[in-house]
C-alpha cells in the first residue's frame, strides 16, 4: 500500500506546469513564435558576469575533489561567513556564519523551518494571495494552513481578519514580500503593525509565534519601491532565501536560512530547523554554487529588463480595460479578470495561445497571475491578444 496523499501529488501537476508544459507542446504544433507563454517565472536574463567567472576560477584553481565533495552539513565555513558578512554590509543584520543554514533554494530552506517548528495542533498563517506549495510544505508537517483573505485594493495585510485568525496554536505567520503572485511589496507601515500585533499576541499566549520571512524576491524591486528588513523591526523572524531570482541560477538550487539571534533565544530555533533539514536529507546543498552564491550575495542580475517588460505590460493591459494593483516587485502582474470566473477567462485567453495562470490557485479568485520574465518581444506581440481577450469578455 502507497501513501495516496503522495501518489495525488506526483501524479497531478500544478496549474503552472500544466500550463508550461502545454505551452511546450502547443509550440510543436503552431511554432514558439505563435505562443505567448507567461505561465512560470524562470528568469529570462542572464546571471551577472561574476557568477560565471567565479564558477570557471573556482574549477581551475580549485582541488576538484574538495570542490566536487560534500562540505559541512549547514554549509561550508567559508561560504557561510561570506553569506554573513553580505547581510551585516546591507542591513546590519549582526549575523554570524552559525546562523546560517545553506539549502537547496528557498523551498528547502522554507520546509527546513516549517518541520523544524512544527508540533501536533500548530497553524501557520499564510496571505491570500499565496504561492501554492505553502499548503503542500505545511500539511506535510502534519500541521494545518490558516489562510487570511485578500485585501485586493493593495494586496497588504488585512489585520481584522488576521488578528481574529491569530490564536494559541499559531506557531508562525509566512510573509512573502515582494509577493507571488501580485508582486506587491509589504511597506513599512505593514511591517511595523504586523510586528506590533505579533508581539502582543505571543505575550497573550505565553510563547513566540514567528514570523518565517519567505524572499526569494528580494532583489527584485522596483524604483518608488524598497523592501523592509524584517528581523530589524520583529525579533522572531527566520529568513528563508534563494539566489534563483536575484543571480538568475534557478536550476542551481541555491539558498539558505538565516536564524537571528534574537530568534534563537527562547528556543534552539537554529538546532531545530538544522534537525529537520537533516530529517529531510537537505544537507550539503551543491558544493560549487554555496562558494559561487556566497561571492556574488551582493549582486543582482539586470533587472531593468523587466522594469521595461512591467512597464510595456501594465501600459498595454490597462489600455484594454484590465484593473491591476502595480507590483513594487518580482516579475508578475496580477490583474484582476474581466469576468467573474478566472479559470473560464484563462481558458478563453488559452484559445488565443495566451497562458496566464488563473488567480484560484493562488487563494485570490477574480485574479489571474502573469510572469513577465519572458524575452521583451513576446509581452510586445502578445499585447493584441490580450485586446482580443478583453473584446471576448466584453461580447458576452
């Protein structure tokens, strides 16, 4: 007998993939050129030129068989200073290399900190809308999803409906800014009340409920728009980072968790999410890219490409009618549709070989997610479908 819960979800794709991989073979049929996918977010500029020549130097130079071997279980020494250097320089974040966690990206990291949180009867709070495999990541714990509705004039925190969620069982609430799906960045107004409101409650109930700071994003700011620090404003906040996004090296796996030591102070925090990665097997994250990651943590790759993709797109799609909140970061919009059901708008929008991803996924219906990482000619050419599909729904 197999675990029916795992077969579910090795067998049914997300509606992302779905899309992706259908994009892929609608190409075969009609040519790329014909197809306008903006389904996943897989970055569409190159790394920073530092990140290819630290990973040839560190080849060349290096002892291939240090360099091809497994390193420290949380991470090699050095590259884990460099990580804590990096986060002192930019945000005096009083880091040193034993608050870091090196994992496979942010979702190794984020399931690192959920396990290593998680006890029978804990909630985690999650923000509509929400990047899906939160729920997946919590449930597994054995723990249950709270989901806060959104607040679709802004897309920040609506702290009526959070401060009713809020109860003893709450171990942690999961802020992810800039946001996937809306691209919206927590100011720091937000930050502050969220922290307020945190920091009264876990006096209330006798016991810390942690913020878990989710920023694969974070480099990915736009002018008028800044991030706040989160671990400055609310002492019992775990950082889950990935380089995916800021160097462009998705499939290289690469993030870490950062433990303050003001989140560590209570409770063995750091021991417990090492304890979990290790339960896991996410130990020794590819040992090449912990070095080329670390000497580039710095640096972000071009973003003003998709400054100029935003801008070309939310221009176009508000030109046909479509309402959009304007994204501070990341490389999505998320428009709300022009009919009440999503999923039927993204279908109509699928029979123009456009694949926009429907707002439901996400928590948020009424919303469609589209990734505009993508070459700036296709969003360009694209843009008459997405009039065609606002003439489709106003037919009706």
């Amino acid at each position: 007998m197999l675990s029916e819960k795992s077969v579910r979800l090795g067998t049914a794709r997300s509606v992302i993939r779905e899309l992706f991989e259908y994009g892929k073979s609608r190409a075969a049929i009609v040519g790329a050129e014909n197809v306008f996918d903006f389904s996943i977010g897989n970055p569409s500029v190159s790394p920073p030129a530092e990140v290819n020549a630290a990973a040839i130097r560190l080849l060349s130079e290096s002892d291939p068989v240090a360099m091809h071997g497994y390193t420290s279980a949380q991470g090699d020494p050095a590259a884990r200073k460099m990580l804590a250097d990096s986060l002192n320089r930019r945000f005096s974040a009083g880091a040193s290399p034993d608050d870091i966690y090196i994992a496979t990206g942010a979702a190794g990291a984020l399931c690192g900190c959920l396990h290593g949180l998680a006890c029978e009867g804990d909630e985690f709070v999650v923000f509509a809308p929400y990047f899906p495999e939160y729920k997946v990541f919590i449930e597994k714990t054995g723990s249950a999803m709270r989901l806060i509705p959104p607040d679709i004039e802004n897309f920040q925190i609506d702290f009526d409906a959070l401060s009713l969620a809020l109860n003893p069982r709450t171990k942690a609430v999961i802020v992810n800014s800039p946001n996937n799906p809306s691209g919206a960045v927590y100011s720091e107004e937000t930050v502050k009340k969220l922290a307020d409101l945190l920091s009264e409650r876990s006096a209330q109930y006798g016991h810390p409920i942690y913020i878990i700071s989710d920023e694969p994003y974070r480099e990915i700011v736009y002018e008028g728009f800044s991030v706040p620090w989160i671990p400055a404003f609310y002492p019992y906040t775990i950082v889950c980072y990935s380089f995916s996004k800021s160097l462009s090296v998705p499939g290289e796996r690469l993030g870490y968790v950062f433990v303050p030591q003001s989140a560590n102070r209570d409770e063995p925090v750091y021991a417990a999410v090492a304890g979990a990665l290790r339960s896991l097997g996410y130990v020794s994250a590819p040992s090449l890219f912990q070095r080329v990651c670390a000497e580039c943590a710095d640096l972000t790759a071009d973003i003003s490409v998709y400054a100029e993709n935003r801008r070309l797109l939310l221009d176009g799609l508000r030109s046909c009618g479509f309402e959009c909140v304007e994204p501070g970061g990341t490389f999505y919009l998320f428009p709300r549709t022009l009919e009440p059901d999503d999923i039927a708008f993204c279908e109509k929008a699928k029979s123009l070989d456009l694949l926009i991803v429907p707002g439901s996924g996400f928590g948020c219906p009424g919303h469609v997610r589209i990734s505009y990482c993508v070459p700036t000619d296709r969003i360009r050419r694209a843009l008459p479908a997405f009039a065609k599909l606002a003439e489709l729904c106003r037919a009706k």
